[in-house]
C-alpha cells in the first residue's frame, strides 16, 4: 500500500461551483504525495459532473446521504489513509501553487500543524497566534480548513460528534490542545482562502446555535473555567469610579483576575 502523507478531504453538497474551484486548486499543487477525497451529501446539482470532469485528480468519491457535514467529515476520515488530513470544503481554495510543500516539506512533527485563512469577500487575513490558551478558544478557534491533522488523533480520541451541527472540530481541538495535550504548530502563512458566503459556522441564522453548542461544549469539559470567565466578563459592568474606591470591592476584583491568570497558567 503506497502511504501518503496527507489525505485532502472535501465535503460537498449541492455546491458545484466552490467543487470546481476547489478541485482546481487541489489540482494545480507542486507537492503530489497526496490522496484527494471528495465526500459528496448525494447532491442533485452539477457536482457529480464536476467530479468526473475533474476525475483523474479524485482518489476517492462517494456519493450518498448524510446527517450533517460532521457525519460526511467522519465518512471521509474513515477513508483516508494519510498521516494527516486537511478538511477543504467545496467553495474553499488552496492560497497558492506551493502552499502544502510549505507545510508538508519536511514532514511536520506537531500533531496538528495551524495556519491563517482569507476571507474570499473581503480579502481580510485572519491571523492566529503561536501560543494558543484557552482564553483564546473561549471565544474563537483555528479553521479545520488551515489546519493540518494527525489522523491517528481520531483513531486515539475519536470521530467528530455529530450531536453538535457547528462546533464539532472546535471541541475536537480543545480536546486535544488542553486535556491531551497534543503539540500544536503556527505557520504564519495564508494556507486557504475561507469560502464565507458557504460556511455553516458563519451563517447569522446559526448564531444562537453556535454559542448554545458553544456553552454546551465548555459546560462538558470545563464547567469550573466557564463559571470563571462569566464572573470576570460580569465584572465590567459595574467598574464605576465610586465601587473601585471600595476595598472589598477591589479585593473580589483582584480574586477573579488571579483566577483567570491561574487558569490561563495551566494551558
């Protein structure tokens, strides 16, 4: 069996347009030791016409009914076969020619190697940083689309869980980053352009679905922390000038501060 390094996985439904750019660029990339899989939600659009257009640059295709992007993400890892794995939705494009040679060569150590994305509507780089805390994670992530991953870390700690719509990878990296302590890695280079007008994550009708699985995630794996931030977050709304004069006041201030920076310590 020829082992590769990587296995592109992309998830597909009714989007043959973004299939189309996102093959392309898959297709036009200098580094080759890769396998490409496209796992498509039984679309009834152009996209199976897409795919055998674009056929002799496709591993793997597979066609039918799912339950949700996490549960095609699932399918796709199960297909794979390379040490790591990029998730590459359709309508998502590879920033340049060279992009993976840069990340792939030489082989990365870390277990799950992050980069920035564009924003493909307003062209605005969003940038990470190299340490990452869980004050970060608190209120953002790294994008599964920039982000390059051991797939032995699914065969160590599981699958995606489909019970959550949105934030399945974003409670993957917190698990891995903070309770197994897995060795991330910062590229600061642009690895994707972000299609926004197609991302789940980023429709405003899913905000209120965002932050409810949000919490819901915290509150399973770190209920004591998030009593924490709501205290500290809470405190911002009553620093006026004549409750900072007041010494017990100060001291509960200085005790929630030293709470978040203990905590923050730890990761």
């Amino acid at each position: 069996v020829n082992r590769m390094n990587l296995s592109i996985i992309t998830v597909n439904y009714n989007n043959a347009p973004g299939l189309e750019k996102t093959i392309e660029s898959v297709a036009k990339q200098s580094y080759s030791s890769f396998e490409f899989i496209i796992i498509d939600g039984g679309s009834t659009d152009d996209s199976p016409e897409v795919v055998k257009n674009f056929s002799e640059y496709v591993d793997v295709y597979l066609s039918e009914k799912d339950n949700g992007v996490y549960h095609a993400m699932n399918k796709g890892i199960l297909k794979a076969s390379g040490e790591f794995l990029l998730f590459l939705n359709s309508g998502d494009c590879l920033m340049n020619e060279e992009v993976l040679k840069t990340v792939m060569v030489p082989t990365p150590k870390a277990s799950v190697i992050y980069c920035n994305v564009m924003n493909n509507i307003t062209g605005e780089v969003l940038t990470y940083p190299e340490k990452l805390r869980f004050s970060f994670f608190y209120a953002a992530t790294i994008n599964h689309q920039s982000s390059f991953i051991k797939r032995d870390l699914f065969l160590k700690y599981g699958l995606y869980n489909e019970k959550y719509r949105i934030v399945s990878d974003w409670c993957f990296f917190m698990e891995c980053c903070f309770i197994r302590r897995e060795p991330f890695e910062y590229k600061n280079i642009v690895c994707t352009v972000f299609d926004y007008t197609d991302g789940v994550s980023t429709r405003k009708e899913n905000y209120n679905l965002l932050l409810a699985e949000k919490e819901a995630v915290l509150n399973e794996l770190f209920p004591g922390f998030v009593e924490d931030y709501k205290e500290a977050e809470s405190h911002k709304n009553f620093c006026t000038p004549k409750k900072m004069a007041d010494n017990s006041y100060r001291q509960r201030l200085r005790a929630i501060k030293a709470k978040i920076r203990r905590m923050l310590n730890f990761y």
